[in-house]
C-alpha cells in the first residue's frame, strides 16, 4: 500500500502516516488504535519497520524522479520482450 500526503508545513502529514502505519501493522489493536507496545509498533516508533519507508519528497525530488524512470524503463523492457516473442 501506498499513502501520499501533502499540504503545508507543520499540518500533521508524517503524524498522520505514522498512526496509519501503526494501525494497519499493529499486531495487538486496541479498538482500531495502535498498543504502541508490540514489535511492529515499537520498530515504527525507531524508524526500522522495514514496510514502512518515509520520503521526503521536497528534499528527495532528484532519487524519486530516478525510481520513476528506472520503474518506466523495466515496463518497456518488459513489453518489448513481449513483442519480440510473440
């Protein structure tokens, strides 16, 4: 799953993402909110939850623009190879 958010400074965004992530990877749920206690929400809390990644895209412009080049790349790779053997 992806989530973007977007909006001004200081509006909540990472908050907000933070306390999603939470909730869906939670491992003990308390009424739909995060115990905040278990592995998964403890590694998220340490930034080392491996499925949850933060991007800043103001200050990473450059890397996702490379990702989304080397992404388009490995589709028309694939559907030449598809041309090609069919």
């Amino acid at each position: 799953m992806h989530t973007f958010f977007s909006g001004p400074r200081g509006t909540g965004k990472t908050t907000t993402a933070r306390i999603l992530a939470k909730a869906l990877n939670c491992k003990n749920p308390l009424d739909f909110n995060p115990c905040n206690e278990c592995e998964n929400c403890v590694s998220i809390n340490k930034n080392s939850f491996i499925d949850v990644i933060e991007l800043d895209a103001a200050s990473n412009r450059g890397v996702l623009m490379k990702l989304e080049i080397y992404v388009i790349q490995q589709i028309i790779c694939q559907y030449m190879a598809i041309i090609k053997y069919t």
